[in-house]
C-alpha cells in the first residue's frame, strides 16, 4: 500500500462573519468534525450534496480559509495553512470551480502569475518559452501569448491545469473541473490525471458525475451536511450505497405529497429562448402542481427562472400568465401580480443578511401591506411571528438579524418573504440547497401545503430524489433548453432523468 | 493587457487627435507657433505626471482624487524648506517622500480598512490641501533661486527641462508595468482580485506600491508647477485633480480597472491641453473649459461603460 | 459580559450622540464663551443649511453611492435664484420654484448616468461638479449678485425668538425626511438597497427608481441649501457652495455614523454630525485659530471618524 502523505483529522469549521472572524457562540458549523486522508499516487474522489463542505474543506487545504479546530497534517508535518502561498509551497495545487485566472492577462503570465522569471525585471522570453513547453507537455494547443479572456471556457480550464501542475505539486484538488468540458476533452484530462499519478502526484477529485468517478478513483469519501460520512474502496463501489450516504437515512415521511393539480393554468411559455442560439423552450405550469425542472449545474435552469421573473433579457419567445401575454414585466410587477421567485443563492440575492428576520419578510410586501407608505412597526412583527410559527424559524424573535441563524432557518425566512407576499406562482431554484435534513422535510411539508392551497410551484432542483418524490412533472434541461418532459410520476427515476441531462 | 500599440482602437485615437491638432492650426493664428507649443507641453508635463500615478491606481480599480491636495501640499514643503536655505536636492526629496507617504497611507485605508478608494483619497486630500495653508500661513510662496525656477522654464540642448523629467516618469512607469513582475501583479489586481490572493501575492504590497506610486507622481508635478510658477500657492492643485482623472480616461483607461496604458495617459494629457489651450485661443472664457472637461469625462466614461455592458451581456453563456 | 455587551451596543448604535456629548463637555469645559444660550443659538443657525444638504448626502450614501456634486449645485441654485429675482424679475415664489426645478433635472440626470449608463457615481458626480460649476459662472459671468429684495430675505431671516426662519425650515425638512428614511416603506426599500441590491431587486424594490430618486433628493436638496444661503448672505454668488461644502457634508454624514458601504444611516445622526462639526469650527473661532486650520482639522476630523467607525465595527 502506498504511503498517506496527507491527513486532515477533526476539521470543524465555524460559520464566520464579515471580517473572517469564526461566530464559536452558536452550533451552526460548516464542517463539524471531519476527516479526508489522502495517501501518495492516488485519485481520491471527494462527494456529497451541494453544501455538503466539499469546498470548503478543500479552501482549508488550500490556505484560503484557516480551519477552527482539528488538526492537518502533510508528509507527517502538522500545519495550519493562513495563506494560500504556504499550502503552495508544501506542494498543494488547486484548480477552482469559479475559474481562478486574470481573464485580462495572458496565458503565460498567468501560468506564472506569482512566481515570475527574473529578479527586477521579468524574463518575459523565457516564460513564453517555458510556458509554451508545458503546454505542449501536456498536449495542449494554446498560444501563451493569447489573452485569457479570448479563450473559450474548456481552453481556460486547461490552462488552469497546466498553472497547478506547473507548480510541481505533489497534491491537486480539482474542484468540479469536468463541468464546462465536452467528452473528448474529459478523456483528455483523464489521461492527464492518470500520467501525473505515474508521477508520484495524488490528486482530490470533486464531481457529482458517477459514471466518471468510477472510471478514476481509487477511493471516495463522502461528507454529508458538513460532517463526515466514510470512506471506502472504489472497488467496493455501489451506486445505491453511495447515494444512501450521500442522503443519508431517507425518511419516508421526509416527502409530504398530499396536492392534486388543478386544471387552470397560471403559467404558459412559448418559443421562450435563454440565448441567442439555444432552442425555444415551451412549459406549463398549473394550479396546486409542482413541476419539476432537472437539469446539471449550468443547463440554463436558473437563466430561465430569471428570464420569466423579469431579471435577465431572453431572446425571443412569449408568457403567458392566468391565459394573458405579458411582456417586459420587473420583479415588482411580477410580484405584485403573485408570480416570485425564490432564488438558488440565498446570501447574495435572498436575503438582505445584515437585516432582521421581519425586515425580510415583509420587504417584498411592503406595497400591499403598507400603501400609504407609512410603515407600522406592529404589523410588520405580527406578520413575522405568524411566519415564525408556521414555518418554525428558530431564533430568539422576529428582530435577530438573518445572518446568525442557520443555512436552513435562513432559507425559511425567504420562503417566509414569498408566503407573506401571497403567492399565486411560485419558482423555487434549489429550495433546499444549502440546509439540514430536519429542515429539508419541514420545508417540502411547506410546498406541499401551498401547492394544497392551489399555489402553482415550478420547482429547480439538483436532487434527483427531491424531484421525483415532489414532482407532478419534471422537465428536464440541457444545454439551455428542454431536452425532456416526463408526466408520469410512477415513471420518474433517477436513471430516466439522467439519461435526459447528459 | 497584450496589444499593439498600433490596433485599430488606438490609430481613431491618433487620428482623432491629429486632425484636431490640424484643424486647431489652421483655423487658430497662434496655434502652431513654437512658444505656444511648449507652453502647452510645459503644462502638459504637469497634468500627464500626476495621471502616470492616477493612471496605475485605476488599473487597480481605484481612483486617486487626492492628487489635487498633495501637488500643493508636497510643493509647500519643498518650498518652505528651500526658503529655509536647505540645499534644493533636499527639498525635493522632501516634498517627494512626503507624497509618497501620504499616498502610502491611502493604501493602508483602501487595503486594511477596506474604506472605498474615492472616499479614502478624497479624505487625504483635503488634509493635503489643510496642510498646506496651514504650512504656508494661508498665503502663497514665491520668488525662488534661479536653479528652482530654471528646473521650471528652462532648457537643456534646447528641450525644456519639464520634458526631461515627464520623460523620466513615463519610461519609470512603463518598465513598471510592462517588464516588471510588479506590473504584472497590478494588472492582475485590477482584473481579479481573487485569483491574485489564490497565487499568495500580497495584493497590500502592490496597493501600497501603486496609491505611494501616485503620490510620488504628484509630489513630482506639484514642486514642478511651482517651479514653473515661480510660486507655491496653497490651492495650486485645483484642476489638475480633475485634468489627471480626464487624462486618464481620454487615454482609454478603463473604469473598472485591470485595463489601460500608462504611456496613453500621457496621450490623453496631451489631448487635454491642447484642447484647453485651443478653447483659450479663441477666447472661449475658461468657465467654459472645466465646463467641457466635465461634459467629456462622463461623456468617455458613459460610452466605455456603455460598451462593456454590452460585450458582457454577449458573453452570456446562452 | 452583558453588560459590557450592552455598552459596546450602545457605543455602536448612537456613535453620534457619544461624539457630541464629549465635544460639548470639552467644549464647555476648555473654551471660554462656548457654554452660552447664544452661542448654541449660533450653532443651530450655523448648522441648519448644512444639515440640508446633509440630508440628501446621507440618502445618496445610503445607496452606496456618492454627490461630489452637492457643493457646485449649492453655487447654481444660488446664482439661478438670484438672476432669476433681480435680473429676471421673475415672481420669488416662481423663481425659488424653479431653482428647484433645476436641481431636480441635475439630480435626474445624475441618477440616470449612474443607473442606466452604469457610470460610477463618483465619476458621475465629479464630472456634473465642475459642469455646475461651469455654467454658474457663464450664467453670471461670473460675478455675484447683492441686495437681494428684502421679502426675498425675509424668507430666511425672520427671528423667531433667538432663532431665524432658517432653522425652522432645516428643522421642518429634517423631520420630514425622518418619516421618509425611517418611518415609509421608501426609506425600508432604500435601506435594502443599500444593504443588498440583489436581493431587493428580486423582492421587489424598485431599485432603479430608488437610485435615481436619491441623487435627485440630493440635489434638490442642495437647491433648497442654496437659496437659504443666498438669503443669509444676502449675495448670490456662481462659487458659492464648491468642493470644500461637499467635502464638509460628506464629514458630517460620516461624523454621523452613515456608512460609506452603503444602507446605514440615520436622519438624527446625519444632523448631529452637522452640529458637531460646527461645534468644532466654533471652538476653532472661539480660540482665534487662524482660519486656514480649519480644512486641515476637517480633514483629520473625518480621518478619525472613519478610522474609529472601521475599528468600531471590527471590535465590537
């Protein structure tokens, strides 16, 4: 067996505010307790859910963020990584999801961005020189001399490889790096992974693809809302197994689906077209239903969200709403007419985090229930509590800022928002992304129970389970557009929307 | 950052200017005259020092507007201590640290406290501009040593002296940001942060370095003005804070950072002068030329931001 | 550690209170003349057109924003309204009506550069200043205009008790824009704004209108500041206003605790900020410190306050 040249034992990590300081005094943790040994020439998978602290444990590796407790230890040395040129210097190269180049730089001054040629001035020859060798290295045909920003999305992603592999690391975290590429270039940076663990590198491989962790690993670890789930052979892969870790015990009650769709049709698109050249996408969406969109990370799922909402410009196409054609409506139009739309990032653009939990929920009333503009501090806390109560939102009153609750009371105070708006439609984008088992169940016990009402509900999701046990229908989306519309709910599994998203 | 100093962008630039340059001499009797040449180059050289520095702390998506200040402030030190008596080369080493510190120390607000650049600069330079009325009593210095003032108006094998020093600090500034490691890291900043922390470059020392940088800039333009002026007065920076931002922008540095040259700025500021020298020239009042700068800044600013939009819109995946 | 919890709450919600409550004891104590019925009559009077414009400065910096503009709008609405009074012989009513009409139309435009041209409002603002500028002083050529019409000045200089007009209306303008910023839906949708733009763009907030709105609050603000300062002078002059006011503004909205990221702010601060400043410059006077000290204490003023702010919240 080969040798463990990296354990990270006991990692918790606290949520932390503004200026980086970990918040000890509550029990919301992104990482509680975790561990991950890597050991010398192998591919070790890492998965689990999205907010699952994938990420963020590799960020602690990679010196972005410092862990709280728990202990790393590399080649045998303990260490405590508060910058990422340290995690560098001892050999940790990480490819990032978000792509991490200077798209107004060129190729080359990327590659050596931080460790340039040259004491004073800069041996620009050289490093084309060098650059342009490594690239061919690696068989790949890019000039160094080109502007990172003309490159297309795979082309970048490959001179990312070539920066981490550059470095001479002996570890490199690859964040999701299949997720831009097509399959003839997977097969090329698969053989890529497998001549760097001929030459003694290891590498952590984050994917939620199955089919091609099989064809890489060696081992796979799963973590689980921020804790740690096992490890195991990939030998001893099962594709059942791995999932019932990754969600965990699945209760059968966790899904409430007691709602019958209606007849009358709230939401009708057309020829709707999310770019220039994808294909126009036609979707329905009835009263008291909950229809499903599936779909990868990227499919366009949330660009068509936002271009119904009124929040990004599509390119051709028509809706219609209750039977009538509308055109050019903003969110507050939408809003006012009960179309909303709960968004897949909940920091940035649902919630208002340095305000109070009533603050954000009455914020996307404030029109309907204060007209003559004066506000009345009374009502807006008895509309909080009554969100508070029927949603269960821990916290010590409706006037606690957002931002020290948990990931999943946050995300109900966002449902609290559109609940108190009165809402006839509903998108939710990822409506559990992020949030606790107990939490998750809670707030499907909640769509179900407006989809009861007579709610519409166009529900984006990533979790296959989620969509087949909530779903009326499910449309799948790939490349921008509908690929699939499946209207049988004892037909739904996870193979048959797979086989529509790849 | 890579492009030819030739692309098609910058020949409508040269070609622009050209033909106004042209026109201005035709039309206008005294424009193409010799004096007036170097007039307009000698003020030049003021405006296109404090905009190499403006230029830099752009690119690093800032904006320096406390230019204004220290091109009096700096020059009243140096000026006080010369009257003193104190050997001139002194002084200006003075006058220069002095900008150089006062534009270090913006750094430290913009990069420790994270208080927005506009607002951090636009502190420091009204203490500047306090500093020096304080210094000089609330009056105006004047009449300096001849070597003071031939720094100013004089000439060298026939060149003015002023040319020789804005030459000096447009080749300093274009090794800095074109053959240097540093230059690179500005660029880097202003184009993405993140990824400039990710690589474990200290983005403190490249700011301190561009916002001193700019200081040192101004430092260097204010002690010449003066020199040119054979006077220190306390509010000389008035619209060279203005002039170094629009000088900036004419020579296509962008807004929103991580983009532009240094030696364009020069360009630009060249631009500008003529431009305000030609509205002088037929007695336009020169309310009417701040007026004009005003109205082209935004104008600039508006279309290249106009532009951008644009393209990121295109750029959308789908 | 309550209470040392509830301290440090206090120190950082009433920031402005502590900065006035420790000015005026100093004060007090270490100035001769400063502790007098008449002097803090002269504060008030002293502060009440600042506060104005301190006004429309904190509800633009509540967007995140900023008017560089402020001071050289103040200088053409004094200019506008006297050309309009004495040159144009237009009716007073009329012609304060469209001095403010002017600032509106600054306002707007400034606030459509910054919303739909996506021009940074610092640029914005610096660009429109000297353009304000520009036209006060072609529009006068330059020169200022004297004896104003005495109904015209009567407007502002009326004593009421130890007080002028002035005040009232200062006063009247704070309480209204109190109800707007803290007690209408509009200040709560601003105050989201500032906070998350985002996330009240998608929750309904009218977020272009709101940061249009603000920069034409701002200057029609700053017009209202400018024709009561050409009624207290009693001259209306193209310079009047410039950087340095915009730059006094900014310290007192900062002295205030209005946070320069955007989306905290308070009217009562913004004016207390405004009195604490001129208690400064009042003591300077009062000290006979010669008066060019006074934009280098400005400068360190601010300097101080946004440094204290920044370890405030960092520590606290």
């Amino acid at each position: 067996m080969e040798k463990t040249i990296l354990e990270m034992e006991h990692i918790t990590k606290y949520i932390y505010d503004a200026y980086g300081k970990p918040i000890r005094g509550t029990n919301v943790k992104i990482l509680s307790d975790v561990h991950l040994d890597v050991r010398e020439r192998e591919v070790h998978i890492l998965i689990g859910e999205n907010g699952a602290g994938k990420s963020t444990l590799m960020k602690i590796l990679g010196g972005i963020i410092p862990h709280d407790e728990g202990t790393v230890r590399l080649f045998g040395q303990e260490v405590r990584f508060t910058n990422p040129r340290q995690s560098q210097a001892m050999g940790v190269g990480f490819i990032h999801q978000e792509l991490d180049l200077c798209l107004n730089l060129d190729v080359a001054e990327n590659l050596f961005l931080g460790q340039e040629i040259g004491r004073l001035f800069s041996d620009k020859r050289e490093m084309y020189r060098q650059s342009r060798l490594m690239l061919e290295k690696l068989g790949f045909d890019i000039d160094p001399r080109t502007p990172v920003r003309r490159l297309s999305t795979a082309h970048q992603q490959m001179v990312e490889i070539v920066k981490a592999v550059s470095r001479e690391s002996k570890i490199i975290i690859m964040d999701e790096p299949t997720a831009s590429l097509t399959q003839a270039e997977i097969d090329h940076l698969f053989e890529i992974i497998r001549n760097l663990k001929r030459q003694g590198v290891s590498i952590v491989y984050i994917s939620h693809r199955f089919e091609e962790l099989k064809e890489i690993g060696d081992r796979l670890t799963v973590l689980r809302d921020g804790g740690y789930v096992g490890t195991i052979d990939m030998a001893d892969f099962e594709h059942g197994k791995v999932v019932g870790m990754m969600v965990g015990r699945e209760l059968s009650c966790m899904y409430h689906c007691s709602h019958r769709p209606e007849a009358g049709e709230v939401l009708r698109v057309e020829g709707l077209k999310i770019g220039p050249d994808t294909v126009p996408i036609d979707l329905t969406v009835h009263r008291g239903e909950v229809v499903g969109i599936g779909g990868l990370v990227g499919a366009g799922r949330t660009e068509l969200a936002k271009s119904i909402f009124g929040v990004r410009r599509y390119f051709g196409g028509r809706i219609f709403y209750h039977g009538r054609a509308v055109a050019g409506r903003t969110p507050q139009q939408w809003i006012d007419d009960g179309l909303m739309y709960l968004t897949e990032d909940r920091k940035i653009e649902g919630l208002v985090l340095p305000m109070s939990i009533e603050g954000n929920i009455t914020l996307a009333s404030l029109r309907r229930l204060f007209p003559y503009t004066r506000l009345k501090p009374r009502v807006e806390t008895a509309i909080a509590r009554e969100m508070i109560d029927k949603l269960r939102i821990v916290c010590r009153g409706p006037k606690q800022a957002v931002n020290t609750l948990s990931g999943g009371n946050q995300q109900e105070v966002v449902l609290g928002k559109w609940l108190s708006a009165k809402p006839r439609l509903l998108i939710l984008d990822e409506p559990t992304r992020g949030v606790d088992v107990g939490a998750k169940a809670e707030i499907y016990e909640i769509i179900d129970g407006l989809a009861r009402e007579g709610v519409a509900i166009l529900m984006i999701s990533s979790e296959l389970s989620e969509l087949i046990n909530m779903s009326d229908r499910i449309y799948v989306m790939r490349r921008g557009t509908v690929s699939a519309e499946m209207r049988d709910p004892a037909a739904f599994t996870q193979e048959s929307i797979l086989a529509h998203t790849l | 950052m890579k492009g030819k100093f030739l692309n098609p962008k910058n020949l409508i630039l040269v070609g622009l200017t050209a033909a106004a340059l042209t026109t201005a001499g035709l039309s206008i009797p005294q424009f193409l005259t010799m004096e007036n040449i170097l007039n307009v180059i000698r003020q030049t050289a003021i405006v296109s020092l404090v905009s190499y520095g403006s230029a830099m702390v752009i690119i690093v998506r800032g904006i320096d507007l406390s230019v204004g200040g220290l091109i009096a402030f700096c020059a009243m030190i140096s000026g006080i201590m010369m009257k003193s008596g104190y050997p001139m080369v002194l002084c200006f080493a003075a006058g220069i640290l002095c900008g150089g510190l006062m534009g270090l120390f913006s750094g430290v607000m913009v990069e420790k406290l994270e208080v927005p650049a506009f607002i951090t600069t636009l502190v420091i330079g009204q203490v500047a501009t306090g500093l020096a009325l304080v210094l000089g009593g609330g009056n105006s210095l004047g009449g300096f040593s001849d070597a003071y003032v031939f720094i100013g108006n004089g000439a060298l094998l026939g060149v003015p002296v002023s040319i020789y020093i804005t030459a000096f600090f447009v080749t300093l500034s274009y090794l800095i940001m074109n053959r240097t490691r540093l230059g690179v890291h500005i660029y880097a900043l202003g184009g993405n942060e993140q990824v400039v922390k990710n690589q474990g470059v200290s983005t403190a020392k490249i700011r301190y370095f561009v916002f001193a940088y700019s200081g040192v800039c101004a430092a260097v333009a204010g002690i010449l003005l003066s020199a040119q002026m054979n006077t220190v007065h306390p509010q000389q920076g008035g619209t060279y804070q203005l002039d170094a931002v629009a000088a900036c922008v004419i020579g296509g540095v962008n807004m929103a950072g991580g983009e532009g040259k240094v030696y364009l700025a020069l360009a630009g500021a060249l631009t500008l002068r003529f431009l305000r020298n030609a509205l002088n020239l037929i007695g336009l009042h020169p309310y009417y030329q701040n007026l004009i700068v005003g109205v082209l800044l935004i104008l600039i600013v508006g279309v290249s931001m106009y532009r951008r939009n644009k393209a990121l819109e295109k750029s959308l995946i789908f | 550690m309550p209470i040392r919890r509830k301290i440090s709450g206090f120190v950082k919600n009433n920031g402005s209170v502590i900065i006035i409550l420790l000015l005026v004891l100093f004060a007090s104590v270490f100035v001769k003349n400063f502790f007098s019925l008449r002097n803090f009559a002269l504060l008030l009077k002293q502060a009440a057109i600042p506060a104005i414009a301190c006004i429309g400065m904190t509800i633009v910096l509540m967007t995140g924003g900023i008017d560089l503009s402020l001071g050289y709008m103040i200088g053409l609405s004094s200019i506008s309204v006297g050309l309009l009074v004495k040159t144009y012989e237009v009716g007073i009513p009329l012609a304060i009506l469209l001095t403010l009409l002017l600032g509106l139309l600054v306002g707007l435009f400034n606030g459509v550069c910054v919303q739909y041209i996506r021009v940074p409002a610092f640029i914005t603002t610096l660009g429109t200043g000297y353009i304000l500028l520009g036209v006060a002083q072609i529009i006068s050529n330059g020169a200022s205009i004297n004896h104003m019409p005495d109904v015209f000045l009567a407007l502002g200089k009326t004593k009421i008790g130890l007080l002028n007009t002035t005040v009232f209306i200062s006063l009247a303008f704070c309480l209204a824009f109190y109800y707007v910023l803290h007690l209408s839906t509009y200040g709560r949708s601003l105050r989201a704004f500032g906070l998350s733009e985002p996330a009240s763009r998608l929750s309904g907030c009218p977020t272009a209108r709101l940061n249009v709105s603000v920069y034409m609050i701002s200057a029609t603000l700053a017009s209202v500041a400018g024709i009561l300062l050409t009624m207290d002078v009693n001259c209306a002059q193209p310079t009047m206003g410039g950087g340095d006011y915009t730059f006094q503004v900014i310290t007192g909205a900062v002295l205030g605790g209005v946070s320069l990221y955007g989306g905290v702010g308070s009217i009562p601060g913004a004016v207390l900020g405004v009195i604490s400043l001129k208690i400064i410059n009042n003591c300077i006077n009062l000290l006979n410190v010669p008066y060019y000290w006074g934009s280098a204490v400005l400068g360190i003023v601010i300097l101080t306050a946004i440094i204290f702010e920044n370890v405030k919240n960092r520590k606290l």
